[in-house]
C-alpha cells in the first residue's frame, strides 16, 4: 500500500497542474488522481512484464499537455538545469567555447578571464584526455564532455591537450570557477555614431549587460537593436530591455489569464536611449521577449522595426516543479502588445478557447500607424530571405560540421602567418579574402566524402561561403564581434535597410 500512496502523491501533483477546464468537464482531480494511481498500482502489481513506473508517468503527462497548447510542456528531472542554464548567466566549468570536430573536443575559443584563458589553452588545442582517460571517439557527445569539464567552484580537472605544432601532449591543470554567459554577442559602430547591438537571448544578467552596453558607447546617432534568432527567455528581462527605449508611463506588455490577475508594465522613465532613432531586426526566429520588445518599440512608434515576420509566440508559461525534481510548465496567460495585439499565432483550439483569434488592425499609440494582429510581429520594412545562395553542397557542409572543421584546421595552420598579416581586426577586416582558400575547401570537403559540387551550386554558393569562412576565422583570431562584423557587412540586406533608414529623412517620423 505504500506503493500505491507514492503513486497516489504524485499523480495528484500531475492533477492538480493540468487545467481546471479539462478537469471541469470531466471529473474532479482527487477522482482522476485515485483513478490513475490504481491504473498504476494495478500494473505495477499484475501485469505480465516488469515496467518502468517512471517512465509510464513521465509520458502520461506529456500526453496530458499535449492536449492543452504548443507550449505547455513536461520537463523530466535531467532536463530542467540544462533548459534553465542558458538563461541563468553563468555555470561552474573551465570557460571555453568548443565543437565536436571528426569525434575530437577541439577548444573553440575562451572565455575572457576564466580558468582556460588563465592556464594558456588555445583556440584549435584538442582535449584528447580528461584525468588521464582518453575521451575521443565516437561516444564523446555534449552531455559527456558537460561531465568532465564542468563541476563545482574550485574543484580541480587535468587535461592532456594536443596543440599544433608540438609532437607531445601538454598537460593542465585548472581549477573551475563560475563562468558567465553573456546575452550580448556583439556591439560595436557600425557607420558613423551608428551603434549596433546583438542580443542572442534574455537571460538572468542581460538588462544589465545592455545597461553596461549604452552607458560605455552612448551618445550614439542611431541604434540598431539586432533580435533575429533570439527566441525569448525571461519575462523581466524584456521588461527591462524595452524600458531602454521607452518612455515613462509607456505600457511596455500585458498579459490575461483565468487564474491570475490582469498583468501591465510600464516604462519607468530610466532608459538610457529614449529618445535617439531606433532600428530593431527581426526574422522568423524572434519569438517571445523579443516580440515583446519589437511590439511595444512599434506599437509606440520609438522606431522602426525591419526584417521578417517573427515567430508568433505569445503564451506566458509558469514552471511549476514537482517532488522529484521535473518540472510542468504551464500556459497561465497571454501577452498583448500595447495596441492590444495578441502575439500568440493560431493553432489548433483546445477546449473551445482560441488563444489567437485576432487578426485586425490596430492603430499605433502616437502616429495612429496601421499594424495588424493574427500572431507574431509584422516588420514596418519586409525583407525578404535570400535563398539564391543555397545548394546541396553548402547544406552538406554546414550540417556535417565540415565547413567549421575546415576552418579550425586550415586557421591552426596558417595562425602564426595569419597573426603576422593581420595584427588587429582592423587589418584583418579590410585585408583578408578567403578566395584563396576555396580550392583547398573542395579539397577537405572530397576527403570527409562530401560529393563535389556542380559548377551551378559552386556558383551559386561559392561567395556565401567565403564570407562564412572569414566570419568564423575572425571569431577564432578575435572575438564574437568580428564574426557579426563580417556577415553584416557583406550584403545582409536587413541589415543594410537600417543603415539606409538612417541616413534618409524617414526616422524624423519616429
């Protein structure tokens, strides 16, 4: 009976988080939880095969979910610190950027200050052993090298490393520390006082690293806020972006649900870029927090808002954990853009409900602009994608990770030639031309058994792949920036529209 009282606690936790509507129409949740226990007891005690009783609870309640909307999900014990990591701001480990190159953990970058850096590892050093055990081949994955190379702070880990150009292996010894995790992946000028900030997610630390960000390059011309490919993250941290640019007593979001109160947040008046033009990317990537910033920055006509249509996700989750250790996250309300647009996009209605039936058109909240709801952010400017790059060979490249490998290996062997060339990213920016390399890309490409391309897909590829190239040898030579250095400034034509806007009369309307 014991049993059956364990299994009892825990679906009545599953219970209790599902929706009252489903229920409603149903039975009352102590019925169902007694109902499901004694499913579970009963196979636990009579049926003809041994079963993981964790694992039939785990699916139920993902198939629970799935009857309720696209985001509501179950998240097993193992899983949540890996979803919530990327948004916490840091983790324990060495500090290094890495890629699984031909089975081999091949050092990326590292992270300034943090114990790879302090210790001489070097962008191309492949870890081959941890404690003394080798770790390439064919087994080594992400989880496995997360468990050798991140523990607690101060915690101690040897690593046998082999690094160009030297027939032995090194050894090093680094203590781990707390190694942050920045949201900003790039800001710098980007024309004359023009200022250009990336930002990859919305994390724990991210309004204050934007903060950071403005108060050391402002004044500025003009500012392009970059969220394509940003797929959200904390709520309080698109607060705290938005109210940047906003002004006092602006509504920045508000959100609805039927068992919390009507939410609303305003600008608090101490952004410290309220008033400059504003340029905001955005493409079919940009989902939540980002479609928060982009709707409320053109739902008050702060600026101009250039790319593609955003992802459409507009349903505000609640994590709610359970007893051990897993986690539901539940759909509690919906966000509406100042205008009252519904970001959510529709899908299929659940329960009689459907979260996204608006597709009208609202008016801006100081020009009296049209935009339209429906579901995600439609950009003031729409570029469109360009997919005349595009071929079997460069999707080839890029999905087996040769293109990246490629890179690594050719940038180990030409560093010290490279570094002499180019001292700084200046020189490198205006001087290097990956035309030279691409035979020696074929090359590499036909020895991993990659099929060489057409003529037609070598041309219609040949100059993407270039910029590619000199993007992610910058990165290794440099830092992030030089990455988005160059792909923004080779022919990227959102990124080009905003510079445009800026340098024509049109921003004077914002």
């Amino acid at each position: 009976m014991r049993l059956f009282r364990s299994f009892r606690l825990l679906v009545l936790l599953l219970a209790l988080c599902v929706s009252s509507r489903l229920w409603a129409q149903s039975m009352n949740p102590n019925t169902a939880a007694q109902k499901f226990g004694q499913l579970i007891y009963l196979l636990q005690e009579y049926y003809l095969d041994t079963v993981s009783t964790e694992a039939l609870v785990d699916e139920a309640m993902v198939d629970v979910l799935k009857q309720l909307d696209p985001h509501s999900t179950y998240i097993s014990s193992d899983d949540v610190r890996s979803m919530n990591e990327p948004l916490e701001g840091e983790f324990e480990g060495i500090g290094i950027e890495y890629a699984l190159i031909a089975d081999t953990l091949v050092v990326q970058a590292t992270v300034a200050g943090g114990p790879a850096e302090k210790v001489g590892l070097l962008p191309g050093d492949k870890i081959l052993a941890v404690e003394g055990t080798p770790i390439s081949g064919p087994e080594l994955t992400i989880e496995r090298v997360h468990g050798y190379l991140r523990g607690p702070k101060g915690s101690r880990v040897r690593l046998q490393v082999l690094r160009r150009g030297q027939r032995d292996l090194l050894d090093f010894t680094l203590k781990r520390d707390k190694i942050p995790l920045h949201s900003l992946d790039a800001v710098y000028w980007a024309a004359d006082s023009i200022l250009y900030v990336k930002l990859s997610r919305f994390a724990q630390q991210t309004g204050d690293e934007l903060k950071a960000a403005l108060e050391k390059h402002l004044p500025a011309r003009g500012l392009i806020l970059d969220l394509r490919s940003n797929s959200g993250g904390y709520l309080h941290a698109a607060l705290e972006v938005a109210n940047q640019f906003l002004s006092f007593g602006d509504l920045i979001v508000s959100a609805e649900g039927r068992a919390i109160p009507p939410m609303h947040e305003y600008a608090d008046g101490q952004g410290l870029y309220q008033q400059g033009p504003l340029v905001v990317l955005v493409d079919e990537y940009s989902a939540s927090s980002s479609e928060i910033v982009a709707g409320a920055i053109q739902d008050w006509d702060r600026g101009q808002i250039i790319g593609r249509r955003t992802f459409g996700k507009g349903l505000v989750q609640r994590g709610f954990p359970l007893t051990d250790g897993s986690q539901v996250r539940i759909t509690i309300a919906q966000y509406h853009t100042p205008s009252g647009r519904v970001v959510q996009r529709p899908y299929t209605t659940v329960q009689g409900r459907d979260y996204a039936h608006d597709s009208l058109a609202y008016q801006t909240l100081r020009l009296g602009r049209t935009v339209y709801g429906g579901g995600g952010i439609t950009p003031d400017v729409e570029i469109d994608r360009d997919t005349t790059f595009y071929s079997e060979f460069y999707a080839t490249l890029l999905q087996s990770g040769a293109l990246m490998e490629f890179v690594q290996s050719e940038g180990n062997r030409q560093r010290t030639a490279l570094e002499q060339l180019y001292p700084t990213e200046a020189d490198y920016l205006t001087g290097f031309d990956a035309t030279t390399w691409m035979e020696s890309l074929l090359s590499f490409a036909a020895g991993r058994g990659i099929e060489v391309p057409s003529a037609d897909q070598w041309e219609c590829s040949r100059a993407t792949l270039q910029t590619l190239i000199k993007a992610l040898l910058g990165r290794t030579l440099f830092e992030g920036s030089t990455y988005f250095k160059v792909l923004n400034g080779a022919s990227d034509p959102a990124y080009e529209a905003a510079l445009h806007y800026f340098d024509s009369r049109a921003f004077k309307a914002f």
